[in-house]
C-alpha cells in the first residue's frame, strides 16, 4: 500500500464494498462427543473493497533530534521504577 518507509498511512476510508461470495457453514456439535447437540453456524465472506488512503511523507517532516545517554525503552524503566516500588 505504501511505497516505501517514509510514508505513514493515517486514515483508511471505504469508499465501496462489493460482496464477492457470501458462505453459511452449519454444523452440529456435541458436549463430550454424545451430549447436548447443538447447531452451530460460521459465516465466510469474501469482499473487493475500495478504499481511499490518507497519507504523511514523513520525509517532509522537520524533526527535531535528541540524543540520549544509556537510553533504556520505557517499558524497561517502567519496569524497573515497579521493582523498586515493591522493596
């Protein structure tokens, strides 16, 4: 969909959904192989949807950089802050 990694998609619209095959799968199944039957039903669709894509070039974005000493992600601080909570 898009054509290369600097380019971050926002927003996916339908615009028109078409039904191609529609399929109703009906099958019995029972409790321990022998009690309590009871009709089950699965439904498989296969659709040709258009859709309109919204789009950012990040390329064209101004960034603004930092750098980090011993930058550690934050799940791991986040992590690690908990740890010591806890003693």
């Amino acid at each position: 969909m898009v054509q290369d990694d600097s380019q971050l998609i926002i927003r996916l619209e339908p615009i028109n959904v078409d039904i191609i095959e529609a399929i109703e799968i009906t099958y019995t199944e029972h409790f321990l192989f022998f009690f309590f039957p009871r009709e089950r039903k699965k439904y498989r669709y296969m659709l040709d949807v258009k859709v309109s894509v919204s789009i950012v070039n990040v390329s064209e974005i101004q960034h603004e950089k930092q750098i980090q000493k011993n930058a550690l992600p934050e799940f791991i601080k986040y992590k690690i802050r908990q740890f010591r909570q806890v003693k």
